[in-house]
C-alpha cells in the first residue's frame, strides 16, 4: 500500500481507497500515515478526492477511530505527517478533535504545520 500512495497515481489512490472503503475497520497506522502524506503532498483533487470521500463517508464509528489515529499522527516527527494530519482531521471535522487542532495551530515548532 505505501508503495501505491508514494507514486502518486490518482487512479492507484483510487483502488487503494474504494478497497478500504468495504473494509468495516481502521487501516494501520502506517497506511493512515501514508493516506496523510498524500493529504500533505499539495495533489491534485483527482489524487487527494477519493481519500477524502473516504474519510466523510466512513460510518461514525470508523470516524472516531480515525480521528483517534490521525491524532496520534499530530505526535509524528515528521512534519508533513503533522500537516497530513491536520488536513485528515479537519476534513473528519470530528469536534473532539478540534482542540488538538487548534492546540497545533498555535504551538507547533514548525510554521509549515501552524
């Protein structure tokens, strides 16, 4: 799956993401990572649009444990991570999340991910 997400290819993040899509349970972690990586990456909406009709069409419970992992994600040490992230969480728009988001918003050591 890293593979996929690295290159790039809309119509791989595509396949990636309508498989997920029929999978009831959260990804990986490092999957999740990936997913933001592209999120971060600046792509096209052909690349990033089926990651984000993934993540607002999820079913509440799958949204609540992937707000859960994309917080865990603000901790990374990578930076576009950080800023994947912060993209997943605002397109969950779960409010327990928007605290963590503000918080990073103001206190992040780096401006890319403020």
């Amino acid at each position: 799956m890293k593979v996929l997400f690295a290159s790039g290819q809309a119509s791989a993040i595509r396949s990636v993401m309508d498989r997920l899509r029929g999978v009831p349970v959260v990804p990986p972690l490092e999957s999740l990572r990936h997913i933001a990586l592209v999120l971060s990456s600046g792509e096209t909406q052909s690349t990033t649009g089926p990651i984000e009709k993934y993540l607002r069409k999820a079913s509440p419970e799958l949204q609540m444990d992937l707000t859960a992992c994309f917080l865990c994600l603000l901790e990374h040490k990578d930076t576009l991570t950080r800023c994947g992230a912060c993209r997943a969480l605002a397109i969950l728009r779960r409010e327990n999340s928007m605290r963590c988001l503000d918080f990073c918003r103001r206190s992040d050591a780096q401006a890319q991910v403020r």
